[in-house]
C-alpha cells in the first residue's frame, strides 16, 4: 500500500489531553460570553420595550409643525391638512 506525501503531509498529530482541555476551556468561555450577550440582549429589549420613542413637535403659528422622531425631521403644513 502505497501513501503520496500529500496524505502523510495532511495527517495531523493525535490530540493530546491538555491540547483538549485547554479547547474544552476556551469553547466554555465562549459560550459563557454568548449566553451572557443573550441575556442583555433580552434585557435591552424589554426596557426598549418600556418607553415611547421620543418626540420633539414645534409649531409656527396655526399653519406649520415640526415634528422629529427616530432621528427623522417631519414637516406638515395645517392648511392642507
């Protein structure tokens, strides 16, 4: 049976038990930091959830508003309304 150095090249070296453990920690750490990253992401929403969007409304005399919003500008005109 003949191997071309190609397959000998590819071969990796067996696993050792502290190459694994150290793996095993550093995985568990990364899920730590992912459940952690989970949670505030659920926590953020709920307290996003708890208060309305600011809004800013100026008016001029009876004919114009504006209104900003989400960052958006809005501007409308009372007598076409």
């Amino acid at each position: 049976m003949l191997l071309s150095s190609a397959t000998i090249a590819g071969a990796q070296a067996p696993l050792t038990l502290p190459e694994a453990q150290r793996r095993a920690v550093e995985r568990l750490r990364q899920w730590v930091a992912q459940d952690f990253a989970v949670t505030a992401s659920r926590e953020m929403a709920v307290a996003a959830a708890q208060f309305p969007d600011p809004v800013a409304t100026l008016g001029i005399g009876d004919t114009m508003e504006f209104r900003l919003s989400g960052g958006w500008l809005a501007l409308s005109d009372r007598r076409t309304e």
